[in-house]
C-alpha cells in the first residue's frame, strides 16, 4: 500500500482550526497532560484551550477525541523522541502532512494523534507476529 493517498497538503494549524470546538489532550514537554477544548486556531502559531495558547509544534502530541474512525491508512510503528514505551508500536496511520503526522487512536473512544514532525524519531512498518509452535497441527480426542 502507498503512502501517497494518505498526503494531506496541510499544515499542523489548518489541521486544528477543522477541529476546532473538539475535546483536545495536550501532552507537553514539561507540564504532563493538558485536557481542554479546542477554543480558537490562531493562523499562524498559537492554539487556545482553556484560556491558555499554546504552540502545537513544540508540543510531543496532541490527542482530539469524538473523531469519526476511518478505514483508511497503514499500519505502522511510531518511535518518538519522548518517552512512549511501545504505546505507538501498532497503530493506524491517516494522515501524513506538511509539519505533522495523525494516527488513529485505539480504544472505545474514537480519537485521532496529531504529532508533529519533531516529536517523531522513525515510522516504520511493523512485523506480523508469527505464532511460535503452531504449525496446523490437528487435535485428535
């Protein structure tokens, strides 16, 4: 499968302002998680969430919930250059833009994993797991 169907031609910022109103998670380098709404997308830098502005690029992810899933994307590993612990070690990739990258989230709650690009190290494909020991063998009563 190609990379080239899940290029959006956007940036970080337009990305946002589409989610404009959405509940957002900010993880920050420094201050943990930062849960909030998406207030308003200034054009150039800044993101409001909870009367704070924020700047997305210097961000290590921005995670928007209530996002329709969507089957369309590649599976594909994330290392980061903030400590993940594997969290991102098989996970949908959708979008790929000018400054940043979004993945589907797992669980119950549909949400989408906006990174930019300097809070990724590599995106790699992940191995199929290959069950140790079990060749089809027929169990016989």
């Amino acid at each position: 499968m190609s990379w080239q169907h899940l290029r959006t031609g956007k940036t970080l910022q337009q990305r946002l302002a589409q989610l404009q109103g959405h509940l957002a998670e900010l993880n920050a380098p420094r201050s943990g998680l930062e849960p909030g709404r998406i207030r308003r997308v200034f054009p150039r830098n800044f993101v409001k969430i909870n009367h704070q502005l924020f700047i997305p690029l210097s961000l290590n992810s921005i995670r928007v919930f209530n996002v329709p899933r969507t089957q369309r994307g590649i599976r594909v590993g994330i290392r980061t250059t903030f400590p993940s612990r594997n969290a991102f070690r098989n996970i949908r990739l959708v979008g790929v833009g000018l400054n940043y990258i979004e993945l589907q989230g797992k669980g119950r709650v549909p949400s989408r994993i906006l990174f930019p690009l300097s809070s990724v190290e590599s995106i790699y494909r992940p191995r199929k797991r290959t069950l140790k020991g079990k060749r089809g063998c027929i169990r016989r009563r």
